[in-house]
C-alpha cells in the first residue's frame, strides 16, 4: 500500500502517525486469522468514522499492531479506548463461542496499549516488522558498533 504524504486543511498542513499495539488480555492465544481479517476490517471503519485512516495492520495470537493517519486535533487515548471497546464488544458478538473458550468474563483487551509516533525516516522499519507479524520472519535490528 503506497502511504499518502501530508494532509491538508483549511488551517493546517499535517502528517500525524502512530504505531498502536493492543495485546489480549491475559496475553490469551485468541486472535486466530479470521479473528484478526475481521480486525483489521473493523478497524479500518472506525478510524474512517474519526477522520483517520488504517496505513497497516498486522498482528499474532495474543496482539495487534495498528499503523494510522491522525488528524492534529485528535484525543489520541480517547481514540485508543475507544477503539479497544468497539472491536472488543463486536468480536466478542462476532466470535462468541471461539472467545468463550478463553475469557468467561466480558474480556478482551488488557486495559493497558501501546502508542508511539512514528516519524517518517523510521515508517519503513515499523512498516516491515507490522507486515512481519505472524511470519516465521522476524525483521533484523541494527546492532550498535
């Protein structure tokens, strides 16, 4: 997918990402591929109901990682938490018997997340180590000399 540079408003020029990692809660193995195709689609309507845009996804059992377009006046941790609920409780409906072998609660995320900006010199490295997610390939770290 070809990433779109700056965006423009009437009053501001801006190019906002954010490396976003959400983990199960209990670290429980429960995102299987389906789980996560469904995801990745319920995701990408959220963020485009907040104005934002889903760049890339990728994810394991146990987490996801979300690459995303924000706008500048955006609550980002209103935007995460909210996030977490709406895929939560669609999942849960969505999954309801593969999801009730793990939690017997109404669980699904740890309450805690991940976010960081990402900046345009590292985009290609958090890139690459999204879309290794799930793969026996795991991106090589540069060493210091």
């Amino acid at each position: 997918m070809k990433l779109q540079s700056e965006i423009s408003s009437s009053n501001a020029v801006y190019l906002i990402r954010l490396h976003i990692v959400l983990v199960t809660k209990y670290r429980r193995k429960v995102l299987n591929p389906e789980i996560r195709d469904f995801l990745e689609t319920s995701v990408r309507s959220i963020l485009e109901s907040w104005n934002c845009r889903l760049d890339e996804f990728g994810g394991e059992e146990d987490h996801i990682h979300l690459l995303i377009s924000i706008h500048p006046a955006l609550n980002i941790s209103e935007l995460v938490n909210n996030l977490k609920s709406a895929t939560s409780k669609k999942t849960r409906n969505h999954f309801r018997d593969h999801v009730a072998k793990f939690y017997w609660k109404p669980y699904f995320w740890h309450r805690a997340y991940y976010v960081g900006s990402v900046g345009t010199v590292s985009l290609e490295t958090i890139r690459n180590y999204i879309e290794k997610q799930g793969t026996k390939e795991k991106p090589k770290t540069k060493t210091a000399r």
